[in-house]
C-alpha cells in the first residue's frame, strides 16, 4: 500500500540498509514520454536498475516534497521530489514522487536482492 513518507520511518529503513550492498533503481522524467504533445516542454529521464551500491551514511530531509542522500566511498545519490513510499515492502525502500496529477516523477528504491 501507498502512502505519503513518514521521514522517521524512511530514516529508520536507510539505516537498515547501510553500510551493505544494495541493489538501487533510481528513475525520473519530466514528461519524456509526453513531450510530442506539448513542445513547450524539455523531455529529459534518468534511470538505473540493479546496479550494486553500497552507503555509509544515508539521509531524508525537506517538509514534502522529500530529498534522500546517500553517502558512498567515492560520491553521492541524491533524488528530490519524494512524496510517497510502499509500506508493504519491510525488506525493500520504494520511494515514489508524484506530481499535482498524480502522475510518477521520481522514484528511488533500495533492496538487497534485484528488482
């Protein structure tokens, strides 16, 4: 199920996940895939699936729309615009961000097995 982010718990399950490998899909998009029925708008996405990282310190701030940092060896994740994460998924962090329509943004998960 779907719900808005409650930061304690997101930094709560970023703790858990620390300091190991994980698996990270981190994906955004202004609207690629629409772009051809509005030239006024800049198509741009990133995405990433199944690579391995690993963190040392790991971090969610803001007041909605969320920020998630991750600290690694040798750089940093980050990804803004969170709002929502899957409560149903213990061993898993999905995080979702949605517009004013509802439609997806961004989205950051972490696992320790692929997705």
């Amino acid at each position: 199920m779907i719900q808005p982010i409650q930061p304690a718990e997101i930094q709560r399950r970023l703790d858990s996940l620390k300091d190991q490998d994980v698996y990270i899909h981190l994906e955004m998009t202004t609207g690629a895939y629409a772009a051809h029925m509005d030239a006024s708008k800049h198509p741009a996405a990133t995405f990433i699936t199944n690579a391995v990282i690993q963190y040392s310190h790991g971090s969610i701030s803001g007041n909605g729309p969320f920020r998630v940092g991750l600290k690694m060896n040798h750089g940093w994740v980050y990804s803004e615009g969170l709002t929502h994460y899957v409560e149903s998924e213990p061993e898993r962090l999905i995080l979702a961000g949605h517009d004013q329509q509802g439609k997806l943004v961004v989205s950051l998960q972490l696992s320790r097995e692929p997705f």
